[in-house]
C-alpha cells in the first residue's frame, strides 16, 4: 500500500498566486497528524476540519502518524483553501485515490466539518495560475464555479462534497466539467447606481463630472451641505464605460483575494464605486497589515474612490494616498518581502468650505471665524490637492432650481460622448494597452499635447499669474486634451486651454 503521495494546490501570497506542492507521508508509531511548511492558523487549524469531514464521509483516518509537508517551506501558506489537497493527499496516500487520477490537477477547497466545500475566497487568482502552469483542470467547491470558469480554455470541475468529489476520482473516466461561463450569472451591482438625470442645476460641476470620466481626471468637488455633491459622485460610474473582460478579471481578482466576491457568482461587470467613512485607519486605505491585503484603493481599482468631507480624514490617511494617485500601485514593504497591489482609480472628494458649512453661502451665514475656515481648509494638504486635476465649487440651488421639474441630460446621453472620447485616446496608441489622458506618460503627452500658439500664450500666462507648479501645468495640458477628444478635435485649441485653467486656477471654496 503507498504510503507517500504529493498533489498540486495553491495559496495567496499577498497579491500573487503560488503553486504549493502538498507532501503526505504516512508512517508508523504513534497516532499525529503534523503540517509543516509554514502553515498560518487557519491551515494549521485543518487537522481538525479534515478528520470530522473525512469520518463524516465515511473515510476514517487509520491510527498513523501522518506528516503533511507544504512545499516551498520557506514562504507562508494562508487560508482554509488547502482542506481539500490535504484531505485527497491523504487518501492517495492510503490507497483510497490512484495517485494517477490526481496528476496534473490543482486541488483548492475548504471544507465544513460534514464534508460539504465551502466557498473559498482567492480561486479566480489561482485558476489563471493553473491555466499559465498549463495544469489539466482545476477542482473547486461547487459555490466557486462561475468565477473559476471566468479563466478561458480552463477545465473546471466543481464539486459540492468531498463524498461527491472521492467518488468522481475512484470511478473511471473523466471529471465532471462546468459549464461555459456564459452560462454562469455575473456578481451582483457593488453600490446603488445615481442617474445624472436625478441631479438639478450644477452644469458646471456636471461638465466636470463628464471630464473626468472621459479622461480618467481626479475631481474635488467644494460647497455648502446640500448642493448635490454626493450624488454627483455617485453618478460618475454611470458615466463611464463597462469593464472589458481583463479589467474585469483584475477587479473581480482583488476582491476575490479579499474575500468579498459572493458565493456563485462569476466575475464582476460594473466598475467599483468605494465611499469609505472618514473614520477609516490608513492601513485600511491603503492595504497591508500583518498578511498584506488589499486596501480600499485597491477595491476601488478600475473605478471611482469617494471621499466625502475629505477634511474629516486624518492627515496621515490622506497622504498615504499620494502614491497611489501618481503610480497606479501600492507597494507594502515587508521584512521579508514587498508585496505590490494595483490601484488605479479616480479619486472623487467632497468637502465643505468650513466647519459650519456655509462659508461660501449667500444665503446663510457663516458662523466661523477666519482662522477656523483657514485651519479647516488646510486639513488637506497642498501635495494632495495638487494631484487632483478638477477643483470645482459647487454653489447652493437657488429656489426656482429647487422647485423645477426640468429633466436634465440623462447618463446614457453622457456616456455615449465619454464612450466616444476615450475611442480618441485609444486610437492615438493603438499598439498599446488603453491609457487615458490622466495617465499618459510624459513623452506621449508632448506628443499628444499639441497646442495652438495663441493657446500655449495663455497657458504661459497662467502659471505666470497663478504660480502653478509643473504638476499642475501637466494636468492643465492633459485636462485640454480630453476636452478635446470631447469636442471631436485633433489639436488643442484656445477655448480648450482657457476651459482646463479655468478649473485648476478658480478658488474651488467659492471664489473666482
């Protein structure tokens, strides 16, 4: 009877998938049951899981002492998602599975105590390892199915227990396989969809909100309590064009790994929208911990990052984000290793001018005095503010605004023209991955930033007058460009120019 066996699973290491070899030696003498390798709790934790689920099946452990190696030993294996080659090693090992119908498999699984598999966050990073390493299929819980077979051309063979999975591997023949994807449901909408429609007034602050989703800019948005700027915000998304099918397995990839990807669903569609409350720590921002994981920039990768009352954030979280805004990544140092996470997304902000809120209030008056809204605006620092490309005030409805029934320009209108836009920048470079204006790399900036000399005196003029710094001078050039992908143009023109300072240089607390 074989006492060894060795069977392919896989874990997380922070944002990066890795092929763990599971090592099972049966041997005689005292009855234990020992898992080396650098196992976390939870996988430490799976002696226990592993003999109820097996008894529960019907497949005793005999009274032998049986050693589980984790192989490379010298990183951390995280997770309950090594129950099942765990469990299936030691059968092979008995005799109870031939090693054979196991060969070429990733076995990834956790397992309740009755021997049901349980749904197991991190399997869309571990199915695209399996489809690079070239394995021959990927066996799941039966829950995890849909994101599993999001990964093209992959043999996926899900299971709802491991009485069911045993008997698949101890008959002849193939492996039950999945369904196609297109079979399989979607994951449900990540936040409550706003229509632009549902927004009054604000056309200077609704010609910024199609900017920014036509150039991927960063967009503060400042005025009293009331004017609308949440739902501004919330309707940036629906601004913007759906996710194609990479973007949305990096996306549906990250909130996989952090666990938030619900049960039977396949990968996400929509493009996120996170509003983290301003009490939220920076680790929880930004990500890391003691296992590195992704933060809220990251869930917010491919989509929008709210920040309301953005002075109310503590100093330290907001300038972590600093980062981010510029690279597209977060890299977490760690002794042993640095873990690097993506994060490219728009930032939106919304604040208020002052601590009572009506500093800029015709209407009503402001209760603070000048060194409370001098202290109060300062909470965000210039670095910060000088990475957001779109600084607009946002000024209270006048009455007659309030009461009207005018239905303004729905989203879909807008997006056909955002849709549009970013179709421009992608042609500009067509031999290249999609980058919009936002991210353009300097030296296609220069290129694509060619501007009228009557255009270029203005600009010159303004950092002149404004003392901008040459970040700002950049976003001014990138903001121009995508208000011209707006209007159809092929050169910047003036009224573009003059239209991108007019929203870096006006005072976004309420004064021109």
């Amino acid at each position: 009877m074989p006492m060894f066996a060795r069977v392919l699973t896989g874990s997380i290491s922070g944002f990066e998938p890795l092929l763990v070899e599971v090592e099972v030696d049966i041997a005689g003498g005292l009855p234990a049951f020992t898992v080396v390798g650098l196992p976390d709790t939870a996988v430490s934790e799976a002696r226990e899981r592993i003999r109820a689920a097996l008894k529960n099946a019907g497949l005793d452990l005999p009274p032998r002492r049986l050693t589980v190696n984790l192989a490379p030993a010298d990183i951390r294996k995280e997770g309950a998602g090594l129950d099942v080659p765990i469990a299936l090693g030691i059968l092979t090992a008995l005799g109870e599975i031939a090693p054979e119908r196991t060969t070429g498999l990733l076995l990834v699984g956790e397992m309740s105590l009755d021997g049901r598999l349980r749904h197991t966050r991190g399997i869309l990073p571990l199915a695209l390892l399996a489809q690079e390493k070239g394995l021959a299929g990927l066996v799941v819980p039966l829950e995890n199915a849909a994101e599993a077979t999001a990964v093209p051309d992959l043999p996926v063979h899900a299971f709802a227990t491991l009485r069911d999975l045993v008997d698949a591997l101890r008959a002849d023949g193939p492996l039950p396989s999945c369904p196609p994807p297109t079979a399989r449901p979607g994951a449900p909408a990540l936040f409550q969809a706003i229509d632009l429609a549902e927004v009054k007034g604000q056309p200077l602050a609704r010609r910024a909100l199609e900017i920014s989703a036509a150039g991927g800019h960063n967009l503060l948005l400042a005025g009293p309590p009331g004017t609308g700027k949440t739902m501004l915000a919330r309707a940036l998304p629906t601004l913007l064009p759906p996710l194609d099918f990479d973007e949305a397995l990096e996306v549906t990839r990250i909130y996989s790994i952090k666990g938030l990807l619900p049960a039977g669903c396949g990968v996400i569609r929509e493009r996120p929208f996170r509003d983290p409350h301003h009490t939220i720590s920076d680790v929880a921002l930004i990500g890391g911990g003691r296992n590195p994981a992704p933060g809220e920039v990251s869930l917010a990768h491919h989509g929008v990052l709210f920040l309301d009352e953005l002075p109310e954030f503590k100093k330290t979280v907001l300038e972590v984000l600093r980062e981010p805004l510029s690279e597209g990544r977060v890299s977490i140092a760690r002794a042993a290793h640095t873990t690097s996470f993506p994060a490219r997304f728009q930032l939106v902000a919304a604040m208020n001018p002052c601590p009572c809120g009506n500093f800029t209030d015709p209407q009503r008056g402001c209760t603070c005095s000048p060194n409370q809204v001098r202290t109060y605006q300062q909470r965000v620092s210039g670095p910060l503010l000088d990475r957001i490309d779109l600084q607009i005030p946002v000024a209270r409805l006048s009455a007659e605004e309030v009461v009207s029934h005018t239905v303004a320009e729905p989203s879909e209108q807008v997006r056909e023209r955002v849709v549009a836009a970013r179709q421009r920048q992608i042609r500009r470079h067509p031999r290249r991955p999609p980058i919009l204006n936002a991210h353009l790399p300097t030296r296609d900036l220069k290129k694509d930033g060619d501007l009228e000399e009557t255009a270029r005196h203005i600009l010159l003029e303004a950092v002149r007058r404004f003392g901008l710094s040459a970040r700002a001078y950049d976003k001014i050039i990138r903001v121009a460009r995508t208000i011209a992908d707006l209007a159809g143009e092929t050169r910047i023109a003036t009224a573009h120019v003059a239209e991108a300072i007019q929203y870096r240089t006006m005072d976004p607390f309420g004064s021109a």
